[in-house]
C-alpha cells in the first residue's frame, strides 16, 4: 500500500517572519493595548507556535518594542519619499506636513502603537515621540536652510525655527489616535501651511509692528 505523502511545511524566510510577527503584533497592540496583548495570542492569530515567535524577540516587551520601531520606520521612510520626490522648499514641507498628517489618518493601527508606547514606557531614554521629533527637525532643517538660502523663506535661524515646526507637528502623533482632530486630511494639511508659511499676524512686517504700537498707546 502506498503512503500518501506528506505536504511539506514552506519555511518562510527569516526576514519575512520577522515582518509578519510585527505587522500582526502591530494590528493585536493597538486593537487590545499592551496589558491585554501577549506572545501567545501573536503566535495562534499567525497560526505558528509561540516558540517561534520567541526566536526572533526574547520577550513581549522586546516585541511591543520592536513593533514600534517598525511603525516608526514605516512612517520616516514615507516621509523621505515624499520629500525627495517635491521640488522646492515650500512643496517639500508640503511634503513632509502631508506624509505626516496621511500616515497618522491612513495607517491607524501604527499610528495608535506608536501613540501607546509612550503612555506604557514613558521612563525610556529615549521615546518614539522623540525618535520622531528629531526625524523631522533634521529634515526640516535641511529644506529651511536650502530655502532661506534661495530666497524663498525670509532670513531666519533653520535650527530654531524647524524645532518649532517639528513641535507642531508632533502633537498629530497623539491627535488622530485619541479623537483629538476631526475633519479631512487634505484640509488640515492646508490649514497647516497657511500656519507655518504666514502666521496668525493680520499683516506682515510694518503691519505687525504698527497693531503693537497701536496697543502700547
């Protein structure tokens, strides 16, 4: 009598385990919070053994961790793309605001885990809100610096004024996650320019300085 064969289990490659662990840690972290996650309900929701996951991350923690990690590379490595592709400095910080604000709205899972690191780890040296932050400083520090030497930004320190960027910018990390921002996206990365490109004053220069002086009086 012949037996039958047996299937053989495909044995996915390392690297592309590694992904799989994560993006479902990502959707299972955000969906139940860190408390109510563990290794298990990871390794049974992959169909795989809870010993595999274990190879690749010694700990829930480590996991939790590195599902960050990943959500924050997937949102610095849109970012750049954006970036690299717009021409000019105003369309780059179009760029970089819009990644920002689209990846918080369109990749919620992510944006909610990297929302919760903060609240369950907040004594790490150093936070993914800050790993973030310091992202966009650099880069808007870049696309300021080539603007104001071009002419296109008045004359104004690049370091300074892309923390104070950065600063606004860092707020949609707990805005969206938490029901904090409301309305479509498309409007509130043009809210957003206007911001940064032209302030709250009524008017510009002279403008300014006379509604002070009209108030020393």
């Amino acid at each position: 009598m012949t037996r039958p064969k047996r299937r053989r289990r495909t044995r996915l490659d390392p690297s592309l385990r590694r992904r799989e662990i994560l993006e479902k840690a990502v959707v299972l972290f955000a969906r139940n919070g860190y408390g109510r996650t563990d290794v298990e309900t990871v390794a049974r929701s992959l169909g795989i053994a809870k010993g595999t996951v274990y190879l690749y991350f010694r700990s829930k923690r480590e996991l939790f961790l590195a599902a960050v990690e990943y959500a924050v590379r997937r949102l610095t490595e849109k970012i750049d793309e954006e970036v690299r592709q717009a021409s000019g400095p105003v369309q780059k910080v179009k760029a970089l605001v819009g990644a920002h604000f689209r990846f918080f709205d369109e990749d919620q899972a992510f944006a909610e885990v990297i929302a919760r690191e903060g609240g369950e780890f907040r004594t790490r040296a150093e936070t993914t809100y800050d790993s973030i932050h310091t992202h966009n400083a650099r880069r808007l520090e870049e696309i300021v610096a080539s603007g104001v030497g071009l002419g296109v930004f008045r004359r104004t320190d690049p370091r300074e004024t892309s923390e104070i960027l950065a600063n606004l910018l860092s707020g949609t990390i707990y805005a969206h996650p938490y029901g904090h921002r409301t309305g479509k996206v498309a409007d509130a990365i043009e809210a957003t320019m206007k911001f940064l490109l032209h302030g709250i004053a009524a008017g510009a220069g002279n403008g300014t300085r006379n509604a002070l002086k009209r108030r020393r009086k």
